[in-house]
C-alpha cells in the first residue's frame, strides 16, 4: 500500500466520532421520530437538537399507562400525578439506551428532592432477567414497566411516542400532560435544558 492510500489515524477517528454522534442522535431504530402528529401536540422543536417541547396549555394528556415492574410491584403512571415525571423508554439490547442510563440515573438522583420521578418502560426484552442485570450493571435504581410487548406505549397519542424510535425520553408535568420529549440517546445537560424549565413551573 502507497503513503498516499494509507489510512489517516486522524481522520479515521472524526469518522467514528461522528458515526457514534448519528446513533445517539437516531437511537436503536432507522424509523425515527415520528413527526406527523407534533403540531397537533404542541411540540416545537428545538433547534439543532433531538428534543422538542410544548408550552403550557399547548399539552396533550399522558395515557395513564401502567403494570408490572422489573422488580415486581404494581405501578401506575397516575400514581405520581402531582410530581414531574421523566418517562425513558429502553430496551437491554439498545446501544444507546446503554449509553444514556448512568446520565439518567444521575438526573434523577439529583431532581429526587424537587418533585420529580423517573420512570422507566423497559420493550422488546423478551427476558426479564435482561433487563433486570441492565439495571444493575448501569445502577439504575428507579423503577420500569416491563412491557416486552410495546402494549403501554401504544396508548400514547399518535406523535407522541413512537414506539420504533428507542430510547426516547418524555417530560410529564405536574398535571400529567405531556411537556417535553428526547428522541434517541440524551446525556446529562442535555436532559436538564428540558426538565428544569418544567420543574421550575408553579403548582397548579
């Protein structure tokens, strides 16, 4: 092989960052985020990121999805009305679903004492133990609903959630409506730009 035909160690390694910047961005599936109901639910995109948000009185309704968690208890979406809830959607088998839980956990230990629960639903894992040694291998320690079979997601409102684009991440206000959303992996600040504006609103 020629000087000139050799590979560039430099080059090579902007094409993997950027390679691994594009499957945070679009998450486990190629289908994306699913846009035609966005207008519809008040969403607004912001801008050069992944996330959208919509303003008060501008929200739809968060189905009041529920089940079985990894660690076998009963919950209900409904149980924490009163409290923001940040709703991660993830699978054992997801790259960057992998990516993003030692951030979501550090958000969620962070906001803990300000009215915010996180709540995970685990899909598409076909063995709970899966997602069970997920959690702890990431130290995940708040709660999911196991719902290998995507049911619970398929209550959300068309444009909301859409269950092929893994993970993705929704804010639920204090009045269980739907105020911000991630699609594809978030990190730390990233996930706060959207959470503390919501956190931040008055009681109703």
């Amino acid at each position: 092989m020629s000087a000139m035909a050799r590979p560039r160690p430099r080059v090579a390694a902007a094409a993997a960052t950027a390679a691994a910047a594009a499957i945070v961005l679009t998450g486990c599936s190629s289908s994306g985020s699913s846009g035609s109901g966005d207008g519809q639910l008040g969403f607004v995109a912001v801008k050069n990121t992944n996330m959208s948000t919509a303003e008060l009185g501008k929200r739809q309704d968060a189905p009041d999805i529920s089940g079985e968690t990894l660690e076998g208890s009963q919950v209900k979406l409904s149980d924490y009305r009163g409290k923001v809830v940040v709703l991660n959607v993830w699978g054992s088998w997801c790259g960057p679903c992998r990516g993003e839980a030692k951030d979501l956990q550090a958000v969620s230990e962070k906001y803990r004492d300000q009215g915010v629960q996180f709540l995970g639903v685990n899909t598409r894992d076909t063995e709970k133990a899966n997602a069970v040694r997920f959690e702890q291998e990431k130290g995940v320690t708040f709660p999911s609903i196991f719902d290998p079979a995507g049911t619970q997601l398929l209550k959300f409102p068309k444009g909301s959630l859409n269950p092929q684009s893994i993970p993705t991440t929704l804010i639920i206000d204090r009045d269980g409506k739907i105020a911000a959303r991630a699609v594809g992996g978030t990190v730390e600040d990233a996930l706060e730009s959207i959470l503390q504006p919501v956190v931040a609103e008055p009681k109703q």
